[in-house]
C-alpha cells in the first residue's frame, strides 16, 4: 500500500536440505525458522522457511532458470500445532517405514539400496530414495509398498554424491562432508 513491493517469495527447507521455492501469497509475517504448510498437490508439506526478503530473491536467482513466481506454490499457512505433531509423527515413522521398504525389496530381489525415506507432512506420500547401477523394475515393489503403508509411493533415483549428502558423514580431512554443507 505504502509504494514498497516486499518480496514474496521464500525459500523452504525439507528433510535433509531438500529446498524449494514458494510464494507468500498471503502476506505472512515469515521468519527464517517457521514452520510453514505449502501446497504440494495432492495435499500439503511442511517444511522450515531458511531464506526470507532480499537474500530469497538472490537464491532464487542463483539457483533457478526462469523462475515464474506466478507458476509456484504457495504458502498454506503458519504451521499449526497439529501439523507440527502430526510432521513429527511422521519423521519418526521413517526409519522403521524405511527398513521395511529394503525387506521387500531385497524379498524381490531387485539390486537397489533404498538410503532414505521422507513422509509429506500430510501423510498422504512418502517418497523413497534408492541407489542402483542398473535400471530397476520396481513397479511390484511400488504394490507392495503401497499395499503395506497405504499410501501413495514415489521413487526417486539418486547419485551416491547425493546419498552421501542427504546421509551426512564426515569425509577424509575430518570435516563434515561438503556436499552436505
């Protein structure tokens, strides 16, 4: 109203420095730290702002190719105590949700190793991240998936470099890994 145009993109982090971009459209007062609800159809995320104001619009620069803020989700809400809970129910689901998904796997003899697993803060996806040399059929292993957690199951194919970032480690000089820095 004032003449001043505040930049309404932010940046939000996810499980491990997993990031994307989203509009506060509706004008919240957004701190690095909050705990948001983004739109992530079907459904929602949650996930923590990291990046606000100027230094978003210099990220988003830096890190897109012809980013349209008009084509990009938005922000839901403030997280709420009850997606809170309900976000933290699910992280502490995935280590289990995880060791379930390599039994089935290795049941089915397929020649990946399944690193990670993350629940979208609703509950309604988890994605599985897995290693392989080769191409792997695992459209049964997406059944029974399915089948067990009820949910809907996605796949996403890493590099070791990437594992080795989202896992974390500390490498030869005793430094924590850069790629995970």
């Amino acid at each position: 109203p004032n003449g001043q145009s505040t930049y309404d993109v932010v940046e939000v982090r996810f499980k491990n420095s997993r990031k994307g971009f989203y509009r506060n459209i509706k004008g919240y007062n957004l701190q690095v730290g909050d705990v948001v609800a983004v739109d992530a159809s079907p459904g929602y995320d949650v996930g923590i702002v990291s990046v606000v104001g100027e230094l978003a619009r210099i990220q988003v620069r830096k890190k897109t190719q012809n980013f349209k803020s008009h084509e990009a989700r938005s922000i839901l809400r403030k997280g709420t105590k009850e997606d809170i809970d309900k976000w933290q129910h699910l992280r502490e689901k995935e280590q289990d949700t995880m060791f379930a998904s390599r039994g089935f796997a290795s049941a089915l003899g397929l020649e990946m190793k399944i690193s990670d697993v993350e629940y979208q803060g609703d509950g309604s996806k988890v994605t599985f991240y897995y290693t392989a040399d080769d191409r792997v059929d695992f459209r049964q292993l997406i059944r029974n998936l399915a089948d067990e957690f009820r949910v809907k199951i996605e796949m996403k194919q890493i590099g070791v470099r990437q594992e080795a970032a989202r896992l974390g480690g500390i490498g030869s000089c005793g430094r924590e890994l850069c790629c995970s820095t």
